[in-house]
C-alpha cells in the first residue's frame, strides 16, 4: 500500500477548472443600490414591537400570567399592521430587491 499521493500538473487544474468555469452575468449594479436593510422607522417600528412582545411572552410563560401571554401574542398583528401603516405612509423604504433585480443597469446609465 503506497502512502504518497500522485500531483497533477498545474496545467491540468488549470484546464479543468477553466472547463468548469461558468460565466457569470455583471450584478454589481445590486450593490450599488439600497435595497432596505431595516433603517427605516417602520422596520424599527416593527422590530422593536416583536422584540417587546417576545419578551412579554417569555416573562408571561415563566411565571404563568396567561394574559400577559395572550397580550404578547396580540403584540405580533400589532407589529405588521404598525409596519405595513408606516410604510405606506412614507416611513419605510420606497424600493425593493425585486425592483433593484429587474433594472437594466445599462438603460440607468452605469
């Protein structure tokens, strides 16, 4: 039984790795763009409800206050419809990663 390992010559990974190599389309444009990362009252809105109603909820279970549970639960419809509110009144972000997808880069420009 041998214990050395056979080297391939650089020139044959090279030309497999060559054959293997799949042409990928130009998508910097997407990183160039602001697709909403939750810096928008809205999503803060939201997150900081969701936040509050898990902690209430978690509190509600450990010392078995059932309507601190079911309060904790209403905190989660709450929360969207205090997103979806703020959004459509301007506080969110107008664009999003579909819109950014879609965009020809070469009719905007760039």
């Amino acid at each position: 039984m041998s214990t050395t390992t056979t080297q391939r010559p650089a020139e044959a990974t090279t030309r497999r790795a060559a054959e293997h190599a799949v042409e990928r389309p130009d998508d910097s444009f997407i990183h160039d763009d602001h697709i909403g990362h939750g810096s928008t009252p809205a999503a803060w809105t939201l997150s900081i409800t969701l936040i509050i109603g898990s902690v209430l909820g978690g509190i509600g279970f450990v010392v078995q206050l059932w309507a601190l549970v079911w309060v904790a639960a209403a905190c989660v419809p709450l929360a969207l419809i205090l997103g979806a509110v703020l959004k459509k009144a301007g506080h969110g972000v107008e664009i999003d990663s579909s819109s950014v997808l879609r965009r020809d880069p070469a009719r905007s420009g760039r």
